[in-house]
C-alpha cells in the first residue's frame, strides 16, 4: 500500500483554505441574517403588512374562487414584499446566492481531489458532481426569487422556492454522501462524532423539507413556516459540517476511509 499506508492528505480547492472558510461564513451570517432582520420587520413594522392580499387573478386558471390572504404569514420569502425590508432581502438573498454558488464549487473541487486521491468509487464521484450541481441551483434560486415577491408573481415566486427547497436538501445530502467514506471518524464536535451528526443533519434537513412543502399545501400555513425556518438552519448547519474540509494538509487515517484501503489492497 506504500505511503497510503498512513493516511491520506486533505486536498485544496480552487481558493485557499483561508479564503474558503470565510466563505461559507460569510454566505450563512449574511443569509441568516437577512431572514431574521426582514422577519423582523414584517412580525413589528406593521403598516400594510397586516393588509388583505387579493391571490385571485394569478391563479385562476387552477381554483375559480376568491384567494385571498389576510396578512403576511412568517415564511422567509415574506420578507421581500414591502420595503424597507424587501431591500434588504433583495441584497441580501442575492449575495447569498452568489457566495454559495462560489462555496458549492469550492467545496466540489476540493471533493473530487479527494476522492481522486483516495481511488474512491466512481457513484461517489457522480454524488460530488450532483452536489456541485444542487450548490449552483439553489444559489441560482435565491438570486431569481428576489425578482418574484409572491404578491405580484406567485407562480414563479413558487417555483424558485421549490428549487432552493429541493436544491437545499440535495446539496446536504450529496455533499454527505460523496465524502462519508473519506470523512476522518475521530473528529468530534461538543463530544459528538462529526461524522453521526452530519447524519442527524441529513434526516432533519429531509423532515423539514416535507413538512416545508407539504404544510402549506394542506391548509397549515403557520407549521409550513416553521418547516421552513427549520429547513434554513438545518441546511446551514449542515453546510458548517464540512469544515473540516477546509483544514488542507491534515492526514485523515487509512481506517478513516475503508474503501481507500479496499481499492489499494492487492
């Protein structure tokens, strides 16, 4: 097995390791707190927010009764239908979006020298290509609904949701599927294994996605909502999981990685 014998080195991405953490901070502070300083606004600023918004002509093709809503309900996305929050959400989504995108890539390149180094299987490869793929779509997502406040566009409004929804989920996953057998079992978090949390994470992130897309559609706007603000941190705590990515040069051990040590093997 020669020098794979001790282990295998953690690869760099396309920025420095520096560069990468500051990042991924960066995109989950400003993404974060966009949410939290526009909900603010729309739960206290009152004024037209407590107003009744008349749904009805965008989407009379499907119901052929009155829809209306009577007041903003605290999903994330209410943020951007009244100013001075609808500004801050359009910046601050869009910046987001950006730095994830940059972030997704990032942390795919640094995947792929990974499992390269290491001989990994080829479906972990495919897994990595798949979560760059969700990164750039669900950033992708975040800048294009800023244009489409439901209020005025809720179609499209609803289809950029859905994708960053979806997108969200499938980053976290993949992302866990691609390196779990490289990931280095010792490294613990608060005294938990870093390795069983990111799991943790994976199911929670999928529970809050059903519950985020399912809640609303069954009449229960408040639960959606909370879904929905449980899908944002879980999906944040999941992406800071994979920090360890960033620590370049630190030797994961061989046992650490069963299939390096399978695919070496005579």
């Amino acid at each position: 097995m020669g020098e794979m014998s001790a282990g295998v080195a953690i690869t760099s991405g396309i920025m420095s390791a520096k560069m990468g953490r500051r990042t991924l901070f960066a995109a989950v502070i400003v993404l974060i707190g966009t949410s939290v300083i526009t909900q603010a606004f729309v739960q206290f600023a009152g004024g037209p927010r407590g107003d009744p918004i008349d749904l009805t002509d965008q989407i009379k093709p499907v119901v052929d009764h009155p829809v209306i809503i009577y007041g903003l309900d605290p999903f994330i996305s209410s943020g951007g239908v009244y100013e001075p929050e609808k500004t801050i959400f359009t910046i601050g989504l869009s910046l987001s979006g950006v730095l994830f995108m940059l972030v997704g890539v990032d942390f795919g390149v640094r995947t792929h020298r990974l499992l390269k180094s290491t001989e990994a299987k080829p479906w972990r490869m495919i897994a990595n290509i798949l979560g760059i793929g969700s990164a750039i779509s669900a950033g992708f997502g975040m800048i294009m609904i800023t244009f489409h406040p439901f209020n005025i566009s809720l179609v499209m409004h609803i289809f950029y949701a859905m994708q960053i929804f979806y997108s969200g989920f499938f980053w976290v996953l993949f992302s866990f599927l691609a390196r779990s057998a490289t990931d280095d079992k010792e490294l613990k978090w608060q005294g938990y294994r870093i390795t069983k949390i990111r799991k943790v994470i994976v199911a929670i992130v999928f529970v809050s996605l059903i519950g985020t897309i399912y809640g609303p559609s069954a009449g229960y706007m408040l639960l959606g909502a909370f879904f929905e603000w449980m899908l944002l941190f879980s999906a944040m705590a999941g992406m800071l999981s994979n920090l360890p990515a960033y620590d370049e040069g630190r030797i994961i051990p061989l046992q650490a990685s069963t299939e390096a040590s399978t695919n070496t093997s005579p």
